[in-house]
C-alpha cells in the first residue's frame, strides 16, 4: 500500500520521522512531501528516497491561504509523481497540509486522513474566522479525523463545527496521541524509590524539572510564583529549567529567581539525568497541542503537572499519573504538588505502567490498520 504523507513540520522535529520508521513495513511504503518556505531549513536537512522536500511558497504567502495553498499543490504535482498511485493520503495538519489532501482526494478520488494540531487551532480556526468553514469542509471531507487527546477533540467540535455537522465528524474522529522516542521506553527508570523520596519530603525539600521551550507560552514565570507559594509553606524548593531560548526577555524573568537554574538544551541522555534528580515534573503551558515531555518525564517515574484543557489532559484520568492545572493560578499549580507529592508512590507506579501508550509500534499499528480498512 502506497501512503502520501503531507506534513509541513516534519523537518521541524524528530517525531514524525519516528512515527515512519515505525510506520514502514513489507506492506506499507510512505512517501512524504514536506512544503517549506525557508531555503536555509532544505539546505540543513539531508532527505532520504522516500521524504521530498521542496520551498515552494514564500514568506508573505502565509497570509493569503489559498495562494500558498496553490504553490504547495504544484510543487506537491510535480514531485511525487503519479498521484494516483497513491492509496491513501495522511495529513498531519488541518489547514495546510489537510487542504492539499481535500483537493487531492477530489481531483483523484484517493481517501485521505487529518490530524488537528496546536496551529490549526490557535492559529487558523481562533484568529481567522473566514478559514473556518474551510476547515469543516477538510474534516468533513475526510476517513477519519485525528486528535491528540479527548479533550481537544472536545474544544474542536464544540467550538468551532457548527452543531449540524458534529455527530458527523464525531463518529470518524479518534484520539491518537504522539509517540515518544524508542530512547525513553528502552530506559524506563524502575529504581525510582518512592520511600526514599517520601523521606525526603517528610524533610519538606523539592526539586522540580521543566523542561520547554523559553517563551512566553511555556509559563515558566507562573511556575515559579507556584514555587514562591511552596516556600511560604514551608517547602525548600529547586526548579531545574531546561529548554531553547527563543525570548531573551523571558529567560531574563526566569534567571532573576534565586531558586530557579536554567540549563541550555541537552540530548536526550542529558535530559534524562535531570528527570532522574527530580521529584516532579511541572509545566502549565498556556497552549500545548500534547507536550512530549509530559511521556518522557513519566517514563522516568516522575508525577506530572500540566495544563487543563490543553494536549496532555484527558490522556488519563486526572490524579492517575499526575494533576490538570490552571496554567493562570499559581496557588492551584502549587496545590496540584502537593497533591501529587501526598499520593506519590501510587502516581510513580503508575506513571511508569503507562508510558507504553506512547509507543510509536503501538500508535502504528493503529495507523495501519486503518489504512488497510480504506482498500476492503
């Protein structure tokens, strides 16, 4: 079975090139196009025979959406081929990468798959309104519609498909998160002891991890007024940040707390380490499409904290493996610790038995079911 996979942020991360090697098979042969408008991006990512990487829009193009739409499916045209060869098409946006799938599947009569993400969300249906039809008809349109979580399934269709389509795009939605790193589920840590970490909280001391990207989205700063509440009560506290400074003023705010130490980016057995001191994981984002890192931190029997409403919440039932939060209420967040921090034991157990649902075999296998469904 032939799949054409349309996904504008592949070059952008390292997940979506896990989720093909995992995906590829005897019986499955994914080909993906990937639109760009930075030349520089291209010319630092060496594509193998199945990935095709072409700039075929410009900057200014992302403000007028059916012009770029229209570069994306040329340059798509003339780099792949016979689109007719193809069985299936996998679209891992909405509005980008989806709207070329709709126009395929049109012109060619070929069934195609979406997925929702952050952007499509905060950017397309949230800020410009006059896409949103567009992005019903794409949902619509499709086999199935992928989310990352029941809950932003929920956002999605209550917010933004007019009631008379929702049952519709409701019985062929899904919720299928990310997948993490092999990495993480080969180096789960089984050591953690939960009485010598009670010990230690019984002596009021804690080390916290975020690890995020330096903006303002992360919410870094509330975190660390969650962290001020603590020490009023008694708590002696350390947060660990880790991440990629794309706002100096940000890393300024974070840097001017005593109590905060800020570490550059690492590789993952970098990271690791630092999972490994800790005692829990906490990032409130403002907006997460579903935050890898809450898996990754998990897989090393860390509670995490995360934001209600957003990616991570839903993946399980609240209090499991850790606590939602009001990402704008410092006071919740550091109630949120120390509920975790009161049923730690069961919460370590439990976030370790659970990473596996990130599992790429897993998730693909799923995938490929559902792709083979489309040729029976």
């Amino acid at each position: 079975m032939n799949i054409l996979q349309i996904n504008c942020n592949y070059i952008l991360s390292a997940l979506h090139r896990n989720m093909i090697a995992h995906l590829d098979n005897d019986e499955i042969k994914t080909t993906v196009f990937m639109p760009l408008w930075q030349q520089n991006l291209k010319d630092t990512y060496k594509a193998n025979d199945h990935e095709i990487v072409r700039v075929c829009f410009h900057k200014w193009d992302r403000l007028l959406f059916f012009r770029k739409q229209r570069k994306i499916l040329k340059a798509l045209k003339e780099s792949c081929g016979d689109i007719s060869g193809f069985d299936c098409i996998h679209a891992l946006t909405l509005f980008t990468d989806g709207n070329a799938a709709y126009t395929l599947s049109k012109q060619y009569k070929i069934p195609y798959f979406v997925a929702i993400r952050d952007t499509d969300v905060n950017t397309f249906f949230k800020i410009k309104p006059y896409l949103r039809p567009r992005g019903v008809k794409i949902m619509r349109g499709a086999s199935a519609v992928f989310f990352l979580s029941e809950t932003y399934k929920n956002d999605v269709l209550g917010r933004f498909v007019p009631k008379r389509y929702r049952a519709e795009i409701e019985a062929k939605s899904h919720v299928v998160p990310n997948g993490i790193d092999d990495f993480w589920l080969q180096n789960k840590y089984l050591e953690r002891d939960p009485s010598v970490i009670e010990e230690k909280l019984r002596s009021r001391s804690l080390s916290v991890v975020c690890v995020g990207r330096i903006n303002k989205r992360k919410n870094i700063p509330t975190v660390q007024k969650a962290m001020e509440i603590l020490r009023s009560r008694g708590w002696n506290t350390q947060l660990d940040v880790i991440g990629k400074v794309e706002d100096p003023a940000e890393l300024e705010i974070i840097r001017s707390d005593r109590f905060t130490t800020y570490y550059p980016p690492t590789d993952m057995k970098g990271l690791i380490d630092f999972y490994r001191r800790a005692d829990i994981f906490v990032l409130a984002s403002h907006y997460e499409t579903f935050g890898l890192v809450y898996a990754e931190a998990m897989s090393q029997g860390l509670p995490v904290i995360y934001t209600r409403g957003q990616g991570f919440d839903g993946q399980f039932p609240d209090g499991e493996v850790g606590y939602a939060v009001n990402d704008r209420d410092p006071a919740d967040i550091a109630d949120k610790i120390e509920e975790a921090l009161a049923n730690y034991s069961a919460i370590t157990e439990k976030a370790v038995s659970c990473v596996d649902r990130f599992d790429w075999s897993v998730i693909c296998r799923l995938y490929r079911s559902m792709y083979f469904a489309l040729s029976h």
